[in-house]
C-alpha cells in the first residue's frame, strides 16, 4: 500500500513537467530561456530584449549627434504624416 501511494505521489510531482515539455521545446527552438520554478512552474523568456534599451539609447546618441530631424510632408487626404 505505502509503495501504491508513494508512485501515485511521485507522478503527480512529475506530471507538470511532462506536461510542459512541448512548451519548453517551443521555447528552446526559438531561442529563449526557460527556467524551472517552484511547484513545477516556469518562466520562458526571450533574450533578445536585454539588447532593446542598448539599441534604443544607441540610435538616440546617433540621432542627437546629427542634430537632424527627418523632414515631414503631410499626406494629400488625411492626417497622417509622410516620412521623406
């Protein structure tokens, strides 16, 4: 009986992690991370945004070292802005 119930245990706890590892493969094929949590949980996350902020500052050093701001024509028949 104590052998039944300690199986039933163990693949309960394990049943989560079966169950995600579609969801991992996904995740590794695109290149994220995926970390494994606390009561079968985890986090995928996509390393390509730790470089947006570096990116992002880099092309406003660029801009701002130019000084020039692209010349804006407005469109014929709304009011959207055309980028020349």
């Amino acid at each position: 009986m104590r052998a039944r119930f300690t199986r039933l245990i163990r693949r309960t706890l394990s049943w989560p992690a079966h169950r995600l590892d579609a969801q991992d493969a996904r995740a590794y094929n695109r290149g994220w991370t995926v970390t494994s949590g606390k009561f079968g949980s985890r986090t995928y996350r996509d390393p390509r945004w730790d470089h947006v902020e570096e990116l992002r500052a880099e092309h406003l050093r660029d801009e701002a070292a130019t000084g020039s701001r692209p010349d804006l024509a407005p469109a014929q028949r709304d009011a959207r802005a055309v980028l020349r």
